[in-house]
C-alpha cells in the first residue's frame, strides 16, 4: 500500500517543476502559483480509528493541539494524537535519545472522543516507549525548524535509524510513515527577538536564507521533492507549513499567524490541524469548517473569559489556505483575501 501511495505522490511531483520558480523577498504572484491539479494524488483512507503519533517538537505541539476538537467536529470520534515532544529538537538528538533509552520527552495525549480534554500530559518518557504505548497507525517525523532544507538532512542516515527503531518496537505492523513539512520562523525583527536565548541561535542559520521565509520554505518543498516523495517508506505529506504560506500570500502577516518566533497563534494552529487532518484521512477538499467554536481551554494566543466564536472570514481563510495547500502542496498558492476585513 505504502508503494502505491508512493507513486502517485511522485506522479504528483512531477508535476510541481517549478518549485525554485517561488518569488523569493515577495508575495507569488498569481502567474507562478497554478500548477497541475494534483488532488487525485492524495491518498484514500476510511473513516476508521485512526491513531497517530509524532515524534517532534513544538510545532507538531502546534499541529495536533487542535486535531482532536477539529475532529470531533467533523463527527470523527475515532481519532487519537500523541506528540512525542522535546524542544526544538533535530533528528540527530532523536537518534541519541532513542539510542540511549533517555527520558527527556513529554508525550502529550488527546482523543476527539472527549474534547473537554485539551490534552493529557506524560513527563520523562522514552522514544520506545511512547512508539510502545498505542498500537499507532502514523508515525510522523520531521526535523528541527532548519534541517529540513539540507540535502545533508536526508542523507546522513538519522531519518533512517529512527525508521528502523520504530519498526523494531512498534504494535502495529502496518504503521506507516508520514513527513511534516511545516512553516519557516518568523522574519519580523521584533517576532524573532520574542526567542528565550540571547542572541537567538536561529539568526545565523537563518541568514544562509537571507533571512527570507519564502527561501526557506523553497529550500524545504524542494528537498521534500527530492527526498521524501521519491522515497517508498514514507507514505503521507503533511503540508502544513504550505497552508500556512498560502494564509500569509494574502492580507495576513506573520503577527496574524505566529505568536512569536516560529509558535502558531490560535488561528494559524487551526490552519495546521485541518491541514493534518484532511491529509490523515484522505480528504482531497474540504467543503466546509464545520468548528464553530473553540473552548477557551484551547486558547493560546487570545486572553478571554469567553469561548471564542469563529467569524466567517476566519472559516473562509481556513478553508481557502488548507485545500490550496491539499491541491499543490509544495507550491505557495496566492490568497484571494487581500484585504483585510473590517471587524
């Protein structure tokens, strides 16, 4: 199955040649972002139970915060997300805490079954355990916020150590891998200075991209064309970082969407998890967002005593940014929302 799925997402990316054709230091233009439909190539899943585990850092945390309330939403009370989480952690420091059994890890919980739940919280957890606690159905990976535009990344065998481990301990013999291709960090000068480290160790990295989010995420779309869609372990892309791109291509900036360096804000969350969720379960657009509300337990960025009702043009930017994202996702695809709308 995994094979199949393979080839149609390298069909796919055949498609998508006009990857470094991105505007770099500007907002694409329309003419450079209609590239082949590629919605048929997505992969099918039934409505099942469905359980995924990440094995990441924060913005899986960011991902998946809202997968289950978004879930339930939609009527699906069999999904269950576990984020196997260490800040900012890169493949390499995976690949040394897996190998030496270290509890440094939080695994976060949550079930769309119960929603009053934001999440459930185990400290000091080990990889092989939480690859051990459920009988998991997707393993997602990623690297840290910058290894995922090297070559190097996916060639110096990390990616491939923890693949092997995890299918040395894992329940489900059919668990199958999926890539998440998230967002770049901010740019915003007064965004990037919000890091807790002082100077804040993104900055040098970040200057081999001149410092320009729309390089990054080229340099990203370009080695997840290289090196996850022609490689036949992996069989999901989870393009959140393309949905949120697509948000940022209209009259929505980096404040609107990230809360600080490189964290979602509560809408830029919602964008990620749908983006999640219409990937896992196979959806190739969707129709309507169906969330009316979010708790005030979800909150993160929004201070209130209130549940927060979502507006109409919040729901539409939602669905535009995701199924844009489902459509071509490796390829920025302009908003049509380039004005912001008066409250």
């Amino acid at each position: 199955m995994a094979m199949s799925r393979k080839r149609c997402f390298a069909i796919a990316l055949a498609a998508l040649t006009g990857l470094n054709m991105i505007a770099c230091g500007s907002k694409p233009d329309s003419a450079s972002t209609t590239p082949q439909d590629t919605t048929e190539t997505l992969p099918k899943r039934k409505k099942t139970s469905l359980k995924v585990l990440t094995i990441g850092h924060s913005l899986a945390v960011d991902s998946g915060y809202m997968l289950s309330l978004l879930a339930a939403a939609e009527g699906d009370t069999e999904l269950t997300v576990g984020t196997l989480y260490y800040s900012g952690c890169s493949l390499s420091r995976h690949v040394k805490f897996m190998s030496t059994d270290a509890r440094e890890y939080r695994l976060y919980m949550s079930n769309s079954a119960d929603t009053t739940v934001v999440r459930e919280t185990m400290e000091r957890v080990t990889v092989g355990e939480a690859v051990r606690y459920l009988d998991w159905d997707i393993i997602v990976l990623q690297g840290d916020p910058f290894e995922p535009a090297f070559e190097e990344t996916f060639q110096n065998g990390n990616i491939q150590l923890l693949q092997k481990f995890v299918n040395e301990n894992k329940l489900n013999p059919d668990a199958a891998f999926a890539w998440h291709m998230f967002w770049p960090i901010a740019t915003d000068p007064e965004l990037m200075a919000t890091h807790p480290t002082k100077p804040n160790p993104y900055t040098g990295r970040y200057a081999k991209f001149d410092t320009d989010r729309n390089k990054l995420y080229a340099a990203y779309a370009d080695c997840v064309s290289k090196y996850i869609l022609t490689d036949e372990t992996f069989s999901l892309l989870l393009p959140s970082g393309t949905a949120i791109e697509n948000a940022m291509s209209g009259y929505m900036t980096e404040k609107d969407l990230l809360r600080d360096f490189g964290h979602a804000t509560d809408l830029g969350r919602l964008i990620a998890a749908y983006t999640w969720y219409c990937s896992l379960r196979g959806i190739n657009a969707l129709e309507e967002i169906k969330l009316d509300t979010i708790p005030k337990a979800y909150f993160r960025t929004t201070v209130s005593p209130e549940d927060r009702v979502l507006t109409v043009h919040e729901k539409a930017l939602i669905l535009e940014s995701v199924n844009n994202a489902l459509k071509n996702p490796l390829q920025i695809t302009r908003s049509q929302f380039t004005q912001r709308p008066i409250q």
